[in-house]
C-alpha cells in the first residue's frame, strides 16, 4: 500500500481529522488520525497489517515469537499483526500509569517481541511499553504501526518499521500558533480522560 492509498483509507472513513487537537503525546496538532475508525473494519484492518508484515524484514519476521501492543490504541492493529505473522498477539496496559500484562498474560525469559502501535508521534508511549516488556523479561526486536507522525525523526530504540510516515506539524503547549490557539482543543486520544479539553 502507498502513503496516498493509505491516507484515502483514512479519508474514506473520516478518520482524518482537522481541527485543534491535544495529542496523547501532550503536543497540539491541527491533524489527528483515528486509527480505530480505520480498523474498525476487519477486512481493512487485515489488510493494514499485512501490508505492515511486508515491510518487517523476513530474517526479523522469522524471529518474532509474540505481538504486544500498548492499550488502547494498539489493540486492533496488534491483534491483526499476530494474524499476519503468526503468533500470539498480547497486550499491556495502565491503569494505575505504568505499563504492564495483566488479564493472565505472561512471556518467558528471552521471548522476542514485536511492539505495535497504531499512531507514534514522539515514542514516549512505545519507549515505555518497551521498558515494561523488557522488565517482564521479554526481548524488543523491532516495532512497527500504522503511522509515524515523526516523519522518520523518532528514535525508539529498536528497529521501526512503520507503514507511513507523516509530519504534520505538532507543537508543544507554549509553542501553539494564534491561528490554533484560536480552535477549541479537542483530546480524542486514549489517555488522560476526556474528549474535550
């Protein structure tokens, strides 16, 4: 899939939003990307995750022994990964604000790991998920998503292979520009609450 076949996907089910958004990265953004409205669809979300699959070299392919994806924005797309690649797919999450498995999930010494996510803007949330899996005891080999707001820029310690990447400009909170200022701030991420801020 190409970056325009791919940004139709998101226009085509309105998952490409405009306004003035707070990102779960804590930077603004006149541009958000809705992954779950573009994986809403199963048959979509296959193909997105295949086409992701293509992109991970074969000899690291190979090696992946499990899928785990941050909650809540990487659950679709890292369930649909481990269909595409063929292993069991898990996920961590943060109630009380640090990474974890919980609901029984567990990985042996050594396991070797894909992280996906759907959107990476700055890496914080995969750096973090990274250092949880590693303190359970499994090996990060590569991550992947959906998107890379970064443009390329992001550094997350591992190889990255995502299927686009974009760089809408973000800003951080003292950075925003009048003509965004101006923009009611809408928070449609996953993390730290409500939809409006």
């Amino acid at each position: 899939m190409t970056q325009d076949e791919i940004l139709s996907e998101f226009r085509n089910v309105d998952a490409l939003l405009e306004g003035h958004f707070l990102l779960s990265s804590g930077r603004h953004s006149a541009h958000y990307l809705q992954c779950a409205r573009l994986l809403m669809n199963p048959e979509r979300a296959g193909r997105i995750a295949l086409a992701i699959a293509q992109k991970i070299p074969r000899e690291v392919r190979n090696d992946i022994q499990a899928v785990i994806s941050p909650a809540m924005g990487g659950l679709i797309i890292g369930h649909e990964m481990g269909r595409a690649i063929g292993v069991d797919a898990m996920f961590v999450e943060r109630p009380e604000g640090v990474f974890g498995l919980r609901r029984g999930f567990a990985i042996e010494e050594g396991t070797k790991i894909l992280l996906v996510e759907d959107v990476v803007t700055t890496g914080l949330s995969s750096r973090e998920a990274i250092k949880a899996i590693e303190a359970e005891g499994g090996e990060v080999i590569a991550a992947a998503s959906v998107v890379d707001r970064s443009g390329g820029s992001v550094e997350l310690g591992v190889p990255f292979f995502p299927l686009i990447e974009l760089n809408f400009p973000t800003y951080a909170a003292d950075e925003v520009p009048e003509s965004l200022a101006a923009i009611p701030v809408m928070k449609p991420g996953s993390r730290n609450g409500p939809t409006t801020a």
